[in-house]
C-alpha cells in the first residue's frame, strides 16, 4: 500500500508526459483547410506552382550578404509626351479592329517547320522585351557593337529601341527573351521537357489535373519543340546584376515579364504567327543551365513560334460572355 501511494505521482506524471507526446504529435499532423498536413512541402499543397518559380514578388526582398544597392537617378528628365490623339470614330473603329485580331487567337500545338523571317522575330520580341540569340552570338555581337558605335556618332531614330515596350515595376525591365532556332538545341530543350512532363503527367499533377486536361489532348509529347522554326523561352529575372556585380531589387518582376508575355503573343498574332503559351512544371534549373543563363534567372514560359500546320486543330473552345468579365460601376 506504501509502495503503491510512493508511486502514484510517478505514474501521473508519466502519465501527463505520454499525453503531452501525444498531443504535440498530433498537432503536427493536424490537417490544413486545404486537407494536407500542416508539415507537407509547399510543393504537395500547390503542386500547379513550379519550385522553382516559387511567387516572390513582394518588394523588400533582400538577401543575406548585403549585397544590394538602391537605384539612384533621381535626376531623372521629364520630357513631352504625345501620342497619337484619335477621333471617336476612329477609336471605335481601331478598338474592334483590334478585338477582331486577338479574338482569332488560340493556342495552337501542331505548328509547320516552314521558316519565318528573323527579323519579324526580332521585332515581335523587341515590341515585348530585350532579346538573347542562342545561335550566331558573334552576329549578335557584332551588330550590338556596331549599333553602340553608331549610338556614339549620332543619336539613334526616335522609333528604334532595343528594350521593350512593355511597362516594368521601377522600370526595372526584369526579362529575358531566349530565342532558340538552333535544331540541336531545341531537341535538347524537348529531351529535358518531354522527360520532365511524363513525371508531371503521371505522378506530380494528380489525378483531377490530368483530368481537366483530357479535353485539351496534350500530353508529354512535345513535338512543336523540334519541329517550330522557333522556341522562345522567357526568363523573369528575380533580381538584377549591375556591372560592379551588386544586385538590384526587381520589384514585381514576375507581374512586369507576365505583362511582356501578353504583348508577345499579341505581336505574334499581329505577324500572323502562332504558338502555344506553355508552362513545364518544373523544367526551369535544367533549361537555364542548358541555355547557360544566370541564377538570377527563372524560366517563366516557353512559346514555340512559327506558323500553324496546314491541318492543324484546336479545341473549340467558347470564351466568356463580356457580362460575365466585367463590373462596371
Ligand atoms: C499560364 C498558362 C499556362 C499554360 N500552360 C500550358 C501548357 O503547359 N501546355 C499547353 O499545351 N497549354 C498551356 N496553356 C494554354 C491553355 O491551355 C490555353 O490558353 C487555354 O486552353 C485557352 O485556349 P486558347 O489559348 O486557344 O484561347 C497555358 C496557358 C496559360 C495562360
């Protein structure tokens, strides 16, 4: 009886310890709103969001070694500036014109190797962002080096620029336009997504993805990728490099490149080329080594341009109504 009143604050307190295990254990497996375990990977959560990518876009991104600098052309001139002023008319009529155009666009998968010519690419990137050439770089070298010269002795025409037109969170420009013609290397690019897209396919995206895709009728095999006569990858950078090697912050660099990407497939369409806006999850390390760009570099989208395949099909798709898109107030 002794040895059993000796005991009893014992047993209560390994009592209260097991049940403290207990309880600490299973709040670390307590399930989220989302259904998964609060210790799952961002990954498992939202596996639509390449790891790579990752959303980093907030403004007061700083890394650990110090090694930034604050922009500081505060003396920055103003100039005039004035656009082209239309009549109603002309407004109405240049707005349904407009429509008209980018309402023919679609996604198209099946795209001819028929050449297109570099330079309705050079413009069609120029209206969205800089550009990179992966082949012929001492061409693109020397014309750059000529132009610089050039830039030297007078000053370039008003309409030419190199950078793009698309508007960038502090003018920051956070893009790269990698244009690939190159056979070679395209079938490489197509090598490293078709391999990554049958993981997507069969183990990352999940059986109600796959799903909601079946209609589109894709699947891993990229084909497009050898046969477009051109392979566009773009590259958000997430931050800047400036000559003496300090970073630069890129504020909204992934809203600013999105926003070039519109204007690229509108551009495209303008030219009466086509491509397929894709997305490969997770391809983004291997293509930027294969392309030897920086780490501050992240792959954002990959457009094979060229023009459709003569029997080329999409989806019949209906867009929503305007009542449906917009709230006016
Ligand atoms: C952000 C984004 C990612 C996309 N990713 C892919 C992709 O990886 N592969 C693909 O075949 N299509 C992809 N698409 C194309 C869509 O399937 C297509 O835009 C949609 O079905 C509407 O068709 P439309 O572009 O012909 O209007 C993507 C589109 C967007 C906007």
């Amino acid at each position: 009886m002794a040895l059993l009143s000796v005991l009893t604050p014992v047993l209560a307190v390994i009592l209260c310890l097991v049940l403290g295990f207990v309880l600490v254990k299973s709040r670390e497996t307590t399930p989220t709103p989302s259904g998964k375990a609060k210790g799952a990977s961002e990954a498992d959560f939202r596996p639509w969001v390449d790891q790579d990518l990752q959303d980093d876009t907030e403004i007061t991104v700083r890394d650990e070694d110090g090694d930034w600098v604050d922009s500081h052309e505060e003396d920055l001139e103003h100039v005039p500036y004035s656009p082209s002023r239309y009549s109603e008319e002309t407004m109405l009529q240049r707005s349904k014109d407009m429509y008209t155009l980018l309402n023919q666009r679609r996604s198209v998968r099946f795209i001819s190797p028929e050449p297109v010519p570099r330079e309705v690419i050079d413009n069609v990137i120029r209206t969205a962002g800089k550009f990179r050439y992966k082949e012929d770089k001492w061409l693109c070298t020397v014309v750059l080096l000529s132009f610089y010269l050039l830039h030297l002795l007078t000053p370039p025409p008003p309409s030419f620029s190199w950078t793009g037109t698309a508007p960038s969170g502090a003018h920051t420009e956070p893009w790269t336009f990698v244009v690939v013609s190159d056979p070679k290397m395209k079938h490489q690019i197509r090598q490293i997504v078709e391999e990554e897209e049958e993981v997507n396919y069969r183990q990352r995206m999940g059986d109600k993805w796959v799903n909601d895709l079946a209609k589109f009728k894709t699947n891993w095999i990229k084909e497009y990728l050898d046969v477009a006569p051109y392979l566009v990858l773009i590259f958000k950078q997430t931050y800047g490099i400036l000559p003496n090697g300090k970073k630069k912050t890129h504020y909204y660099n992934e809203i600013s490149v999105s926003i070039s990407c519109g204007i690229l497939l509108a551009a495209l369409q303008n030219a009466g080329l086509v491509t397929v806006t894709s997305t490969p999850l997770n391809c983004g390390p291997q293509l930027r080594l294969l392309l030897k760009r920086p780490a501050n570099e992240k792959l954002l989208m990959l457009l094979p341009v060229g023009y459709p395949a003569s029997d080329a099909t999409v989806p019949d798709l209906k867009r929503k109504p305007l009542e449906d898109i917009m709230v006016h107030i």
